[in-house]
C-alpha cells in the first residue's frame, strides 16, 4: 500500500481512485479500468463521449455524401454561383470542402479509437 491505495493505482484530482494507470516518463499514459477478463471498463462520461462521436461522425459521412453528390445545394455562401464561370475556381472550392469534411470524419475516428481503446479520458 502506498498512502491507502495500491502503488501503481492514480487517485484523481478530486481524490477518487480512478484505476490503474501505466506509467511512463512524462506521467499518466492511461486511466481505463481493466476488467477481470482483461476488457477495457470505460467510465460514464467516456460512453457518452463515445455515442456523441459517433453520432457525429455519422452526420459527418452523410454531409459529405450529399455534398459530393451536389455541391451548388450547400452552397450558402454563393461561393460556386459566383466563380460560376472559372469552373478551376469552382473545383478547388469543391476539393477543398471535400477534404475538410474527410479530414473532420477522420478526426472522429481517431477520437473514437483513443476512447474506445482507454488512452484517452473525456
């Protein structure tokens, strides 16, 4: 025991045990409880930010299946109807949206995996 927890346990800030942590150089790498069977038991708050994530990155692949199928109907700020005669202009706006919204849903992804996997508290 070391100050009435197991050495290695991590009491958090608020003084509640909050599993056991892996150590590394630079401090805590992971606050996951492991469960008997050797499954990762994820906190309240991690399942909720993981059904929030994932709710967002289906809304996300939506969006930009819609706006790959058209993209003058999200075209709120008159962006493509004003470059409507330089179609390069109107191409680069495209990919650039494009590649916003696959950059955000990638994002997402990589926030689920840290979620999912323990490394990463909300």
């Amino acid at each position: 025991m070391c100050g009435g927890h197991a050495c290695g346990d991590y009491i958090g800030p608020l003084g509640r045990d909050v599993g056991l942590v892996l150590i590394g150089l630079r401090g805590p790498s992971s606050v996951a409880k492991v469960g008997s069977e050797g499954e990762i038991l994820l906190s309240t708050a991690a399942q909720r930010a993981i059904r929030s994530t994932e709710a967002r990155l289906v809304e996300h692949e939506a969006k930009l299946a819609a706006y790959r199928e058209n993209p003058f109907a999200f075209d709120n700020r008159g962006d493509l109807v004003r470059n409507a005669g330089r179609p390069e202009v109107q191409q680069r706006i495209v990919q650039g949206r494009i590649r916003h919204l696959e950059n955000e849903i990638q994002n997402f992804k990589d926030q689920l995996e840290g979620l999912r996997s323990g490394k990463v508290e909300p």
